[in-house]
C-alpha cells in the first residue's frame, strides 16, 4: 500500500509510516517489534472492514427496491430484459407483485400500487390510464402497461440508490479537518522522525561522543509509530460510517456524514405520519349505521364484499369481522378503481367505497364523515351506514416525542394528507 501512495503521489500517509517503522525495527534485528506493528495495524484495519461491511449490509437490506428485469412484448411475446436496456417511450407490462422498473405513464390497465418502500405510506395509491408512476412501487392488483418517460438511470429508483450508496462522499467538517490535518501532520511526523536519527548523533560527533546511530535510529522509528495518526484518521469517518449503517438498520436514511453531524444542532423535527409516529396498520376504529342497520349487518356486508381483496383496508374489515365468511353467501365481486367494490350478497347488490362511489351510483349519503378513512355501504341502492378506519400510533411514539425534546429539539412538526378532525 506504501508503494502504491507513493506512485500514486500519496507518500505521506500511515501505510508509509507503518512501512518505514516495520522495515527499521527488522533492520535493526528486532524482529519482535516488527512483527507487533504490523499485526497490531492489520487487527484494526480488520475491524474497521468488519464495521464498513456490516453497515454496508444494512444499506442494502433497507434498499431492496432495485428492480431486477422489465417485462417488454416483442413479437406478441413477453420478455425479461434489463431495465438499462429500455430506451425512453418503451411500452412495458407490469404483472401484480412485480416491481415498476422506471418511471412511466400508465397506458392501459387499471391497479393499486404498494408505495411504501419509496414513502412510507401504507395505504395503497390507485392509478388508471394516464396517471405517472414511479420506478420502485409494487404492483398489486392489475395488469398495467406503462409507457417509460425516463431511462433506468435517471428514474426514481436509481436515484434513491446512487444517494445512499455515495453517503459517505459528502463530508462533515470534523472529516474534513481531519482530511487537512493528516495532510500536514503525516509529514511534519516524517522529517521530525528523521531530524531525531540524524541530528543528535552528529551534535555528539561533534561534542567528542560516540554516535550511537542504533539508539538513535531506533528511537526516531518509536517516535514514528507512537505519532502515527492512524486511529484518529481511522476512527473518525469509521464512526460516520458505522452510524449511518445503524441508522439504515433502523429504517433511517441518512444522506451523508455532513447530516448526520448537523442532528446535534437540530431544533425542529418534521415526522411523516403514516409508518413513522403510526404503526402503518389499519384497523376499524367506528362504525355508524343508519337506516335500520345494525353494526354487526355492516360490518358482515363490507367483509363480505371484500373477501376476494388482499387490499390493506379490505383486510382491517375481514379482521374486525372475525368470523369465517361463507364464499357461497357472496357472488359477483367486481372491483372499481379508485372507489371501491361492488358484490352481491345473499342476493342482493352491495357496495363498498369511498363517497365518490356513493355519489356515482346516486346513493344518499346522510352524514360525511373526515375522521381516518371512511368506508361507506349500501345494499340493493339504500344507504346502509359507514365504517372508519384508522391508522394506530405507535406505543412508543410518545416517549420518542418526549426524549427529543429533552435533547434540545424546541419544536416537532407531523406532516400528513389528513382531513382535519
């Protein structure tokens, strides 16, 4: 490595300094010390590796969004080709649980889309002709074709790896002192190490004393291991390192050292909602029936009208129901983008959606509700009640809260699409 710095115009770092210092103990006989410095240097190189490999990992298990192939028709037939191969207005097919490969407009097909790994919203989004869609969502009901708008390196996708890959590119200031100070410190170390075997045997020649250049020597190669800065060069980017892969660990982004140093000086925090200070989980949080219903006849029309559904809220309404559903008690279920399900039920036709779905079908809706997310119902046109579901906030969000305002941050913000309550 000394060689390599030296060629490449880098003489003065720590490998040099290892280097000479090795070389002279074993020039000097002392086999022993030779050994323990270069044994004692590749022990910390090792855990540095161990540190940087073991953050590096858990960047790369947090990103697991990178799409491995794009569906592209050629000759009537599906094919699996690399998502850098696919030029800019490329038709692509994108089959439910398959990952969107690059940034698109949708062209055909109607779906939901699973944003989660990108923003962190549980919720589904629902997307139909015409509608642009990021590289990274999975796709989780229908078939869509998208038409590609950007190339593979320049989609979402891409982007979001290039920032986290190259983290540890964007400097704090303490690296940056440290990058200056190993620039001059390393060969001040140097010449005052030489200056230490040169000068003092040649002042006692001149004094009339023996030289006692072994002595000498051998101190000046103390002097360069002792002053050699390796744990201080070492240890402070290991540090940034090793805390922005905590930090992945934990689901946290963090996108470079400089940021990660500038958190001590933070005075207000902004949180996303959903995932962050919520568990990212829906569960029926109310329910209203009006027009004779009960709650239990609401809730046993909407779980059953959603049964065929792997949907988020579709699920919260099966669990809340609790009971085996009767697949011979529920026929017809068709789904509809964007508003909801249709199904009939012992017979008779019933609707499950949102407000839209309940205004297009000339449903009266008695009273709107803007508490979390409302699921309203009808059966055979008639106006059956509504079912709200909500996120749940997390047991540990409090305390989180709290300790941040210990540490010194003044003010915290919830940034979310809520409706106000």
């Amino acid at each position: 490595k000394a060689v390599k710095g030296i060629f490449k115009g880098q003489v003065f770092d720590e490998n040099f300094l290892m280097a000479v210092a090795t070389v002279g103990a074993i020039a000097l006989g002392d086999y022993k010390e030779g050994v323990a410095v270069m044994l004692f240097y590749q022990i910390g190189e090792l855990f540095q590796s161990i540190a940087v490999g073991k953050s590096r990992r858990n960047i790369s298990a947090l990103m697991d969004i990178r799409p491995d192939y794009a569906n592209v028709e050629v000759d009537g037939k599906l094919e699996k080709v690399d998502p850098d191969e696919v030029a800019v207005g490329t038709e692509i097919i994108v089959n439910p649980g398959e990952k969107i490969p690059i940034d698109g407009v949708v062209t055909s097909g109607d779906t939901s889309l699973n944003t989660s790994a990108l923003t962190g919203e549980s919720l589904p989004r629902n997307v139909k002709t015409g509608d642009e869609v990021i590289s990274g969502c999975i796709n989780m009901t229908g078939v869509i074709k998208v038409k590609t708008t950007k190339e593979f390196g320049d989609s979402t996708v891409s982007k979001i790896l290039d920032l986290v890959e190259n983290s540890s590119m964007k400097k704090s200031r303490s690296e940056n002192f440290i990058t200056k100070f190993a620039r001059y410190y390393t060969p001040a170390v140097c010449f005052s190490a030489l200056a230490l075997a040169i000068l003092p045997p040649v002042i006692r020649l001149i004094a009339g004393h023996t030289a006692m250049w072994s002595d000498w020597i051998f101190r000046a190669l103390t002097f360069l291991v002792i002053s050699c800065p390796c744990a201080l060069v070492i240890s402070v980017p290991l540090s940034f390192f090793a805390g922005i892969g905590c930090a992945s660990a934990n689901g946290i982004l963090v996108k470079g050292s400089n940021y990660l140093e500038g958190l001590s000086d933070t005075k207000y925090v902004v949180f996303d909602k959903t995932g962050t200070l919520t568990k990212g989980v829906f569960e029926v949080t109310g329910v209203y029936p009006e027009n004779g219903y009960t709650k239990d006849s609401i809730v046993r029309l909407a779980a059953y009208s959603e049964s065929a559904s792997s949907h988020p809220i579709s699920l919260s309404l099966k669990k809340y129901y609790g009971k085996d559903i009767d697949e011979n008690g529920v026929t017809d279920i068709k789904e509809i983008a964007g508003h909801g399900v249709s199904a009939a039920v012992d017979g008779k036709r019933v609707l499950v959606g949102n407000l839209k779905l309940m205004k297009e079908e000339h449903i009266a809706v008695s009273t709107e509700h803007n508490e979390g997310t409302v699921v309203y119902v009808s059966e055979d046109g008639k106006y059956a009640g509504c079912i709200v579901i909500s996120d749940v906030v997390k047991p540990n969000t409090k305390l989180a809260l709290s300790e941040l305002k210990k540490h010194g941050v003044k003010k915290t913000v919830m940034l979310t699409g809520d409706s106000k309550a």
